[in-house]
C-alpha cells in the first residue's frame, strides 16, 4: 500500500538500466522508481499519467469506497466508477470491455483494491521530480480521458522538458491499453525504436 515502497522493489528487480513502461497507477510507480534511480532507467513511458498527489477529493472518497469494498461492494464500486470516468464515450456500450474490466477486478480482489486505493491516497506529488529526468519520457492519453486529461500530460511534457513526447490516441478515455491497444502499441513502438 506504499506508491515509494513499490518503486524501491521494482527498481530492485532491474539488473541494468530498462525502459520502463507503467499504466495509470503503474504509471505512478513508473515515475517514482524514475525518481528514485534515475541512473536505472534508460526511458520511461508513462500512460494515463497523473504527477500530482491525490486530488482532495479524491483522497476524501477513498476511505469510503474502501469501507464498501470490505461490506462486500468491489463490483458495484467498479461498475459505478466505470461508465461515467473510465471510457471513452465510443465505448461505454462495450460490453465486452466492461465485462473484462470487472473480471480484472474480480481477479485481484478486495485486499487488492483496498491496498492500491491505499497508496494513491497517500502517494507524494511527482512533478516536482519531472525536471530532474534526463532520459527519454513518452507521456501517452486518451483524448476523453477524465481522470487525467490530455491537458495534464501536456503539462507534465512540458515541465519534463525537451527529451518529453507527447501523444494523445483518440477513441479512448482513461484506459487506453484496453480502449486503443494498436494504436498504444504503435506509439510506444515507435517511440522506443527512436530512443532506444
């Protein structure tokens, strides 16, 4: 439930320096390990990304959804949050995306989604540490994400500085690896085979 202890035992797992990919709160600990070993990272691709700590309101809900989840309502916390914050308005329909959504969550359970929740909650304010990255940074949105918009990953290129790309993938929202897989995949392979 630790967004820093994460980090310290991803970077222990890394031999020699790796490009280190990282989705939404993967995202999160991605950076943190950045910050952390710089020296350990070759480039760093941070999709759906969110540099700030957690937004007030937010931290204000968690203990609450927290408290639900452990009366038994994980799906129902899913499936609330889901539709109006998570996808792109093309796929809100899409049930088959729904249905895999709540099957991940599902998979890793309650302990699970109380401990990540935990870590968000909690987790230090990255931007602040953008500056001092020197290796490559692929910061990558969906143009309908609602959770952390188009805008904010401007900003976060922006205060990376001139080593950042930027890349906004239409047709998703917050969870673009599930929304837009191609055109991720496209992008960070690109990416990777100019900086690599």
């Amino acid at each position: 439930d630790s967004i820093v202890l994460m980090a310290r035992s991803l970077d222990a797992l890394l031999d020699e320096p790796a490009f280190l990919v990282g989705f939404s709160m993967g995202a999160i600990i991605a950076a943190e390990a950045a910050r952390q070993a710089p020296a350990q990272i070759a480039g760093l691709g941070l999709v759906a990304f969110n540099a700030t700590a957690d937004l007030p309101e937010r931290a204000a809900v968690r203990p609450l959804q927290q408290q639900r989840v452990r009366a038994g309502e994980l799906e129902s916390i899913v499936a609330d949050e889901l539709k109006p914050n998570y996808l792109a308005a093309i796929n809100c329909t899409n049930q088959a995306l729904r249905d895999t959504v709540m099957a991940m969550a599902q998979e890793l359970g309650p302990a699970v989604f109380i401990a990540q929740s935990e870590a968000l909650r909690q987790r230090g304010d990255l931007r602040p540490a953008l500056g001092g990255f020197t290796m490559p940074v692929l910061l990558a949105c969906g143009t309908e994400d609602r959770l952390c918009p188009p805008q904010w990953h401007r900003d976060w290129a922006r205060m990376t500085g001139p080593h950042a790309t930027f890349v906004e993938i239409p047709g998703a929202g917050h969870l673009l690896p599930l929304e837009q897989p191609a055109a991720l995949a496209e992008a960070l392979l690109g990416w990777l085979k100019q900086e690599a």
